[in-house]
C-alpha cells in the first residue's frame, strides 16, 4: 500500500469501530515509519482485542525497532504462552 492511499484510509476510518479504525493507523504508522504512532496504535488494538497475537507479534517488532527490548519480550511471551 502506498504512503497516499495509506493516508486516505485514515481519513476515511472516523466512521469505523475501534478495532478497524486502530488497525488502519497502526498500519499507516508502519508505512510511514513513525514507531511511536505505531506502538500507540497497536497498544490501542491490543487492548479492544487483548487476545489477537497478531497484534501482540506486531507490538513486539514495534518495541523491537524502537530498542525497547522488555517491552518487546513481554509481548512475545504473552504470544509464547497462548
């Protein structure tokens, strides 16, 4: 996905539930490059849906990419023991 239609997603997400409106900024924040947006986004996700491992995985890339290692070890175990 482009960094544009990326963009316009966003714009358009306001009128969607909080699951699906997070997921489209946390994707766009990736896209873009902007990890702490990122983080925020999927931290948001993780706690509509605290039991989607695949948003724990990303959070830990996420925690990963901005060197916070503990963070990123939490949430990998959270995705080991389930």
């Amino acid at each position: 996905m482009t960094e544009k239609a990326s963009r316009r997603a966003v714009e358009l997400s306001d009128s969607l539930p909080n699951q699906e409106k997070y997921l489209i900024e946390a994707n766009h924040a990736r896209i873009v490059n902007d990890t702490p947006k990122a983080i925020a986004a999927y931290e948001d996700l993780a706690k509509v849906n605290p039991g989607d491992m695949d948003v724990q995985l990303a959070l830990a890339g996420r925690y990963e990419q901005a060197s916070n290692f503990d963070a990123a070890k939490q949430r990998l175990a959270t995705v080991l023991t389930n």
